[in-house]
C-alpha cells in the first residue's frame, strides 16, 4: 500500500469511518475526473488521472496526523463539449448534482465536517460549484468546497504566451503534465497544434464574458491549442507548483474552521 493509502476512507471499516467522522476538522476530499477526448495524443482519462496523482502526493506531503481521507475517484464527468470525437462520455448534469448529494448525505450524517470535491476537468467547475451550494444548502454543518486542480497561484506563468491564454485542452500544459505523470500513455507523434480562432474584442470563450462552446466547432483534432513544445521537465515544473499550492491550501483549510457554519439568530427573521 503507497503511504498516502491509510488515508483511503474507502480503506477503513465502519467503525472506523465513523471514529474518523468524529475527528475535530475532520475532511473528506473526492477526485473528480471526466472520460473525453484529449486530442489524439492524450487518454480519455486525463482529468481524473491530474486530480488523483496531484491530491494522493499532496496527502503525502500533509502532515499524517491531520484528519483528512479521501475517497476513490469519480471518472465519469460532465462533458457534453466534447461530443463528436469517436468515445466521449458525458452524464446529465441532475445526475452529477444527485451523485454529489450521495456522497455528501452519509459523511454529514455521520459528523463529517468537510467535503472537498477535488476536481480535474475545467468544463464542470460552475456545476460542482452548484453542487456545493446546494449541498451545504440541505447540511449546513458539512462545509463543502468545489476546486478546480489548475486553480494554484503562479502554475499557468509556467506556460508561455499565446498559449497559456489558448491552451483550453490538451494543450502544453496537460501534455507536459502527461509526459511527466504517465509518459507511456502519450502518443506525441498524434499531437496537433489547433489554437482556437481570436474572440471579438471583450468576449471570451473561458474568461471575461464567455460563453458555452462545442470542441468540434473550434477543432478538428479534439486539441483546443498547442501541445507543439511539451516536454516532461515543464510537466515536472508544472507538477510540483500545484502540489505545493495544493498541500498549502489543504494544510490552511484543516487548521482553520472555515467555511463559517454557525446560523446568525437575525437570518430566520428578515
Ligand atoms: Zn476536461
């Protein structure tokens, strides 16, 4: 068993589970990952292969008395912009809320504090940010995060212009990543360079002002950028800043309290 593995909730019997449920701060983190297309280079799997290697180093890194565990990865993700590339999976977004709801109920009845919804794919960040509100929403005492793997302080000034603006998908940044992580599963000799077409001047397909958008409108390989340059020792660089930027937001949220969870007397009166 790797050294993270004692912390698999999944790993403990009930009795157990339910000891660590009891644990002051006690948290429950849940890789979440997508089965799509990644261009023709990369594995259906990427996402969830990011977010389950990033979050099992950084448990490694946390210090083993902190009361968190994790739970088995979530692959199958909300994906309905890649449709059109041969196997491409998605779930109906109801599907993904009521699987979040699922997981959630039993940690909040059992005492659980936190839930953190550790996720790899860009395209579901707005849905498990719905997810949580609506969870916290119906368990008030089980605080509920939603974070996206990529959202670290300083990981994209790794990546250089154009691309860190228009590497949306399989890209530099993930093939680095790729051929860092799991060299024997990309097929570099596939790889395409397909930028996306320049946005009107204050619109967006991801930033300010965006708006939904298909893959196969954008792309003909499924790559929405360029993974041309990507090498393992940029996925090195790019691995290590989110695993410190992951074990540092980790190690903040255990020691704290957060989020609030006590009801102020004057909210039932307005
Ligand atoms: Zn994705």
């Amino acid at each position: 068993m790797a050294p993270e593995q004692h912390r698999g909730l999944h790993h403990l019997n009930w009795p157990e589970a339910k000891s660590a449920a009891a644990c002051d701060s006690s948290t429950v983190v849940v890789p979440w990952g997508s089965l799509e297309q990644h261009g023709p280079h990369l594995p259906l799997g990427t996402d969830g292969l990011f977010a389950e290697q990033v979050l099992h180093q950084v448990l490694q890194a946390l210090p083993p008395q902190l009361p968190i565990w994790f739970l088995p990865l979530q692959s199958l993700g909300f994906a309905p912009e890649h449709k059109g590339f041969g196997v491409s999976f998605t779930q109906p977004a109801e599907v993904m809320l009521a699987q979040v709801e699922a997981i959630a109920e039993p940690l909040a009845r059992a005492g659980f504090q936190r839930l953190v919804l550790f996720n790899g794919h860009g395209g579901q960040i707005s849905l498990l940010d719905v997810a949580a509100r609506q969870v916290h929403g119906r368990h008030p005492n089980l605080g509920v995060h939603a974070w996206f793997l990529w959202d670290v302080d300083g990981v994209m000034d790794l990546v250089p212009d154009p691309e860190r603006g228009q590497g949306l998908h399989a890209g530099l940044a993930e093939t680095s990543l790729m051929l860092h992580m799991a060299p024997e599963l990309v097929q570099l000799q596939h790889a395409v360079a397909e930028p996306p077409p320049p946005p009107p001047a204050g619109l967006s397909l991801e930033g300010r002002c965006p708006g939904a958008w298909r893959t196969n409108a954008l792309s003909r390989s499924g790559t929405v950028g360029s993974p041309r340059g990507a090498t393992a020792s940029l996925g090195a660089a790019l691995h290590e800043k989110l695993v410190q930027g992951w074990t540092t937001t980790f190690a903040t949220l255990l020691g704290s309290s957060w989020p609030p969870r006590r009801s102020l007397e004057s909210s039932d009166r307005v």
